[in-house]
C-alpha cells in the first residue's frame, strides 16, 4: 500500500514507550481527520507493541542508565543502532520522531542529518542539566523540537530552531487523569515503595528502602506497606531480595508485593518513597507526597559529579519544574534510614510539610497542562503540520 507519509518512532525506555503509544495513535487520528494515510514504524516496548505500528526493535530490556551500566550492552546497542540506521537510509522516512533516550538518539540524530532524513524530537534531551555544548548540535541536527516542560522552551530560544521549539503539554497528565478511578479514595495509613524500573536501580536502592521500612513500621505501627513494580523481570529481582533481607531482618513487616499497578497505589497511598525518575512526576500529577532517593554506580557517581551540574539546584523533575523542594531528595550515602524517615515523617498526614507539598504538586500538575487537547494531539498536529510544510515549497522553518 501507498502511504502519503512514512513517519518512524524511536523510543527507547518505558516512559518513552507510553509517550510513543499515544503519539502513534493521535498521528493516526489526525492524518486521517486531514484525508491523509500514515505509515508508523520504529522501534518501542510493549505500549507502542499495541498500535498500528511496525515495530522494528523491541525496546523493553534497553533502559539502562550509567556509564558501566552501558559499557555490558554496548555490542547490543551498536548492533541495534546500526541496523535501524541501515534501514533508514534504505526506505528514507519522511521524518524521524525520537523520543528521549539521548545516549542512542543524539547519535542516531546526526546521522539522519547527515542522510537527510528530518528529525523531529519528542521529549528532548535534558541538555540544559547536563549538557549545554550539545545545544547548537541539536538544533542544528533537528527539525523541530516538542518540549514536555514549559521552562525548555527557552533552551532553544536562541538558536535556530527558537520558534520551532513548542511546548505540547506533559503527556502523563493525560494519562493519569485518563486512569483515575473516581471509586478510589485515599488511605491515609498505605505507604508506597517504588524502588525503580530498573535492574540496577533495585539492586543499589531497594535495601536501603527496607530498612527505612523497618524503622517506620517500629515507629508508625499503623503503617501498611505496598511495593509495586512495573513488569515481571524486576518484580522477580525485587522477590529475591526481600526473601533475602528479610533472611537476615526477620523483623520486618508485611510488604504487599504487587506487578503492573503502580497508578492504582499511586492514587490510593497515602505517602511513598520513590527512586528519582518520571514517576516522580506521575505521583506529582496524582497528588500522593514522596520522599525521593537515587543511586548510581559510584564510578558513574563521580563522573557525573564532575561532569553534571545539578540544573535549579535539584536532582528530581518536580523539584525542577516548581523550582524549589517539593520533594525532598536523597543522593547516594545519604539514601539510608538516619535521613529517609525524617523527611518521610514531615509528609505523613498530619505532617509539618503535609499542606505546603499537596499544594505545590497542584501547582506543578498546571504547569505541566498545555491548553485544553490533550499532549499527544498537540505532539501529533505539530509533526503532521511539519510533515504538510515539507509539501508546500514556500513552507518557514530552520533549513536543511
């Protein structure tokens, strides 16, 4: 069949792959509203699996994080990224839609340049936390920018692509309201325990966690305690450490052990403590306090501490959008009992900074709004208008 437009999608992680999914289907929606077919193709987990697109690479064991961590799969990544790049240059896209994943997609960015092969970016690379030489690089390598958090627009403010850089809206606002259940009511005694999405996250965190555990359950008898997971793999990892910590603790208590229902916890829970990441900004959105905690390799660790320079001071996404603690955070030796509780304890119900943190996640679930379309129909009329320039010779936009 004749496509009037062959569009690839490239994500790499889980999130990117809900961002993806939803974007596949607003694409399909739009072009048919405007008369047009649409081709999707590229390389997405399980979420982007369930549209109509042709999924090239499966992505759902790919989100590793950390020097080291990259270094034991750099065959697989070089394998992946050069067959994908083969492809490319063999059926030639209209455009490329990469979402996040900036350690693959830079590079895979530059050689669509270099091809010819327009790039447009879906939840760009946090350049302006951790890499400010990579601006001119990336406006020069894409064709547009679809920002998710309203302060980057003005990270390519002056650069070429400055009126190509559109804020479309944090697409988890969408999703989250989506799956709220109205039936559901906030307990506030459940504690949520969301140790990450990755193996490795698990593995440097999740002891740390129980033992903060340990402590409030002897502290807050009324506590109950949830650990959700996002898929089996690492449910199976996080079982294998508990029976193994818990071998050597037996005084901890009961933790409910649950697998693919983190938005449910999310929006019933009373408190949690999460692993930094976008599921920081999901319980933002969702209104549920967190303590947050991250570790990384301690060679990762101190590359980055020479390398990275905390952007507004903070390490977590809400803290960054609100520009100021809205969650307390915790970095490598400070992830431990002796520093978790109290913070935890401030956000208890009933807590010192109780109010003052459900009001800021308010604030932060409307910054992230963009209007009244949701953010993948804003994503999805900003690629299908791009793709539309491209056929009228007297379409504006940053040259080639």
């Amino acid at each position: 069949m004749q496509y009037d437009y062959n569009v690839w999608i490239i994500s790499g992680e889980a999130s990117g792959d809900m961002y993806g999914a939803r974007l596949a289907r607003e694409l399909q929606t739009e072009a048919s509203v405007r008369g047009k077919t649409i081709h999707m193709a590229g390389m997405g987990g399980p979420e982007m699996q369930r549209t109509d697109m042709e999924i090239i690479v499966d992505s759902t064991e790919l989100g590793v994080v950390g020097l080291v961590e990259v270094f034991k799969h750099i065959f697989t990544f070089l394998g992946i990224f050069f067959g994908l790049v083969r492809r490319a240059r063999r059926e030639r896209p209209d455009a490329v839609v990469l979402i996040d994943y900036p350690g693959f997609n830079l590079r895979f960015a530059q050689l669509m340049y270099w091809f010819k092969i327009p790039v447009i970016w879906y939840v760009t690379p946090q350049v302006w936390a951790w890499g400010k030489h990579r601006i001119p690089k990336l406006a020069r390598y894409c064709s547009r920018m679809m920002v998710i958090f309203p302060f980057e627009t003005e990270t390519y403010a002056h650069t070429r692509l400055g009126e190509h850089t559109i804020f479309t809206g944090h697409p988890l606002v969408d999703i989250i309201n989506e799956q709220r259940d109205p039936e559901l009511v906030r307990d506030p005694n459940i504690f949520l325990l969301l140790p990450g999405s990755r193996n490795h996250e698990v593995e440097l965190l999740l002891d740390s966690m129980l033992d903060t555990v340990c402590v409030l359950h002897r502290r807050h008898p009324e506590l109950r305690f949830v650990l959700s997971t996002p898929r089996e793999r690492i449910c199976g990892k996080v079982t294998e450490k508990l029976v193994a910590y818990r071998h050597r603790h037996p005084e901890l208590p009961e933790i409910k052990l649950t697998l693919g229902d983190t938005r449910r916890w999310q929006q019933q829970a009373g408190t949690g403590l999460a692993a930094s990441g976008t599921v920081t900004v999901e319980c933002a959105i969702s209104g549920l306090p967190l303590v947050v905690c991250y570790r990384l390799n301690k060679i990762t660790f101190w590359v980055a501490r020479m390398l990275v320079k905390l952007f507004r001071g903070h390490f977590t996404m809400v803290n960054i959008i609100a520009d100021k603690t809205v969650f307390e955070e915790f970095l490598q030796w400070q992830v431990g009992p002796e520093l978790l509780v109290p913070a935890i304890e401030k956000i208890l119900p009933g807590g010192t900074r109780r109010e003052e943190v459900v009001e800021d996640m308010d604030r932060v679930r409307t910054m992230l709004q963009c209007g009244s379309d949701n953010a993948g129909a804003n994503a999805a009329r900003v690629c299908l208008d791009f793709l539309a320039d491209r056929e009228n010779p007297k379409a504006a936009g940053p040259k080639r």
